[in-house]
C-alpha cells in the first residue's frame, strides 16, 4: 500500500478520526473533573558530606560511598519508624474522620491503624537527592496546599530525630560492647600483675622497665669500670666522657681540615677546644687509674666482683626469662585495655552527640497550584490515543470491505490497467466508480 492509497483512505474515513478524538477528549475531560486534585510541597537539607565527623573526624572517602550514601537517606525517609512518628504528631490516629476511613477500608484486623495512617503517607512521599549535589528534597502530595506543607515539613523533622536517633542507639549498643570487653581485659590483666607480682616475691627478681633485672644492671656497671690489660702490664680504663668528645673534635678538625686553613676562626676555635678537652681527659683517666689501685688494695679486684656477679646472673636467668615473658604479657593485656577504653569512651560521646550531618535548608512553601492531576499532559495524551485509534480503526474497516479510489487501487500482479474513464460530471464519475470495481472483484 502507497503513501497515495494510505491518504485516500485516511481522507474518507475522517469521520472515524473525528469520532475516536472526541471520544478520548471527553473521557480525558471526565478523568480531569473526577481525579482529585493533588499539591506537592517541598522540604529539602542539605547533607554534610564533606564535613568531617565531629567525634570520629572521618570523612566520605569517594564519591560511590556518597552515593550510597544519599540513597540510604531517601530510603529511610519512606521508614515506617519516619511516617509513623509523624502519624503520632498529626494525630491521626484518634481522629474520628481517619478512623472511619480505616475501617471502611476493611484494612481492620490485617494491619493496625498507626502503620495504615502511616503507608498512606509513605505512599504520598517522594525523596530524592537533586542533581550534582548533595541537597535532598522531600516532596508530599495532599489534598491540600496547607496539608502538604505541615506534612512535608514534619517529615524532614521526623526524619532528623530517627537519624539521630539510629545513631545514638548504634553508638550505645557498641560502647557497651567494648566497655564490656574492656572490663574483660581488665581482669585478666589484674590476675597477670597479681601473678607476676607473687613471681617477684619468690624468686626475688625485679624488671626495670626496660626489661632488665637489678643483676644484670650492676653486672654492666662493674664491667665497665675493670681496667683493661695492655701489653707491658700497664693497666687502661675504659673511654671517659671527656676522650669521647675529644674523639669527635678530632674527626671534625680532621674533616674541616680539608676546606678550610689552619689559620681560620673555626679551625682556632677547635684547636682551642682539643687542648681543653684533651687536659680534661688526662686528668679523668689519672683518676680513675688511682681509684682502680686503690679499689684492687683495699678490697675484692674488680675482676673477682665480675665474675662472681657473673654467676649470680647466670643462676637467675631462667626466673629473668620468665619474669619478661610475663611482663611482655602484661603489656599486651595493658595496650588492649587502653585501646578499648578509649573506644568505647569515644562511642560514648558519639552516642551523646546530636550532630548528623544535616542542615536544614527553610521550610517548606504551600504550593500555589495543584501538582496533579497535569490537565496539558492529559489533554495531549487524549489526543494521541484518538488519533491512534482513528487510525486502526479506519485501516480495519479499510481492510474488512475493499473500496477502488484510484488506479493504484487495481493494480494487480500481471495484471495491467489498460484504460482509465475520466468524467467531469460526477454521475459519470459514480458509474466510473463501480466499473472499477467490478473489474478489480474481477481480477481478482
């Protein structure tokens, strides 16, 4: 079928198209007086997502946990717990206008009122995030303008509370727990001092706090104090405070030596400086020289001390070994009770706090004009479907009874159109008419 034959058709069955568009306009005027109107109110906040938690200082790391975020959001403004605490503060549910409502419902005994009241509002609820931000908005639609802006701010309200709310409970349920865990630890490390303390007692060995027994510290004290043998007999102390820096002046006289003249201020200087430390350290090494004569004259050799100090360490280093490994212990149960006190300190003020991260963006306007029902979008909708269903309608009656309206009309597989009657007067144009047509039931 042709373009041509196509607009033939169409054209004569204009009175189809007629009928179905009015059809459809007069059922979309009934729709729009039956349909109840309907005013969106919008409350909106904002959500602090670049701010960092008060307490814990965390901070959304991208921008899929934002998302998820803001999704949870819109989520939990459609909770029951939400539209329910604002069924309470309506109070709805000792109205006598909803209590009818509900019972002729015939929702009475699968669903109790608060939670009907309350999925009618989730129902009328839409929450969304606007685009490329972090403002969520909170639409509800009512019957009235008033309605719809007492109801959509107290759904933000609600929602806020509930928040804060999850929050605070979360928080409390975890500081218990590891307020709980804590006291646990505790204990244990009350009976691991108690039983290293009873260790000390017995065996008479006592850590310092950098693991070391009082033994094993005099033992280092004596053996740095025996003087060392060199060849002759002569005997040398060890290094003194004042040889130790002479040590360093002379590496730095030696390094400087290499940029700068004997005769600059700073070569002075150090020169100076060795003279000094170098009569410091003679004086300290005679001194101690004398205090090892006379140490070896009068009592036990310094030698004779270390070795017997030797022993007694040795004689204790099994009760050492295990004093450490209590110790070590201790300090595990320590860190593990400091760690999780302060956890749980810290989820204690989360649960005492009252910031979720929202600010609240003004309050909601009474709309000026009804949201729905969207009269343009019907009227054009009602348009649409009566120029669609024109259309099917006139091709089915087209295809149920054949009419010949033109050449094109006969055209039939080897079948050619050998003449064509062409008439001014319109009776002979009606016999034309039904000559073809007799010739077209013919040919076929």
């Amino acid at each position: 079928m042709s373009l041509l034959q196509l607009f033939r058709i169409l054209w004569v069955r204009r009175a189809v198209f007629a009928i179905s568009l009015v059809a459809c306009l007069v059922l979309a005027g009934l729709a729009i007086l039956i349909l109840p109107e309907k005013y969106e109110a919008k409350s909106r906040l904002l959500l602090d997502l670049a701010k960092p938690d008060p307490v814990t200082q965390q901070v959304m790391s991208n921008s899929f946990a934002a998302r998820a975020y803001i999704a949870t959001q819109s989520e939990l403004i459609t909770d029951y717990r939400v539209a329910g605490e604002v069924v309470d503060k309506l109070g709805w549910t000792e109205n006598p206008q909803k209590i009818a409502a509900y019972k002729a419902s015939g929702a009475e005994g699968s669903v109790d009122l608060r939670r009907w009241l309350a999925d009618q509002i989730i129902e009328n609820t839409t929450a969304k995030a606007l685009s490329s931000s972090n403002i969520l908005e909170i639409i509800y639609a009512a019957r009235t303008p008033d309605e719809a802006r007492k109801i959509a701010d107290l759904l933000r309200s609600a929602y806020v509370e509930q928040s804060i709310a999850f929050r605070q409970d979360g928080a409390t349920r975890n500081s218990a727990w590891f307020r709980q865990q804590a006291e646990e630890v505790g204990k244990e490390l009350t009976a691991a001092e108690e039983e290293k303390t009873a260790f000390e007692k017995k065996t008479g060995v006592i850590l310092q706090n950098d693991y070391t027994d009082a033994q094993s510290e005099r033992l280092r004290a004596l053996s740095s104090q025996v003087p060392m043998q060199i060849p002759g007999g002569a005997a040398a102390i060890g290094p003194t405070a004042s040889s130790s820096q002479l040590a360093q002046v002379d590496a730095q006289i030696a390094s400087m030596s290499q940029t700068l003249g004997p005769n600059h201020p700073q070569m002075i200087a150090l020169k100076q400086q060795r003279q000094a430390l170098a009569s410091a350290a003679a004086q300290e090494r005679t001194a101690a020289l004398a205090a090892a004569r006379a140490a070896s004259a009068t009592g036990p050799s310094l030698t004779s001390q270390v070795a017997n100090q030797q022993e007694k360490v040795l004689a204790q280093r099994g009760d050492v070994d295990q004093l450490r490994k209590m110790q070590a212990r201790i300090d595990v149960l320590r860190d593990q009770f400091n760690k999780t006190m302060a956890r749980s300190s810290e989820l204690a003020l989360e649960a005492a706090s009252r910031d979720n991260g929202v600010t609240l963006l003004g309050n909601a306007v009474a709309p000026d004009s009804p949201a729905s029902p969207k009269v343009l979008l019907i009227l054009v909708g009602a348009v649409a479907a009566g120029l669609a269903i024109g259309f099917v309608i006139a091709i089915a009656l087209e295809l149920l009874k054949r009419r010949v309206r033109g050449v094109d009309d006969l055209s039939v597989a080897e079948v050619p159109v050998i003449g064509r009657i062409v008439s001014e007067r319109p009776e002979d144009a009606v016999a034309a008419n039904s000559w073809f047509a007799r010739l077209g039931r013919k040919a076929a």
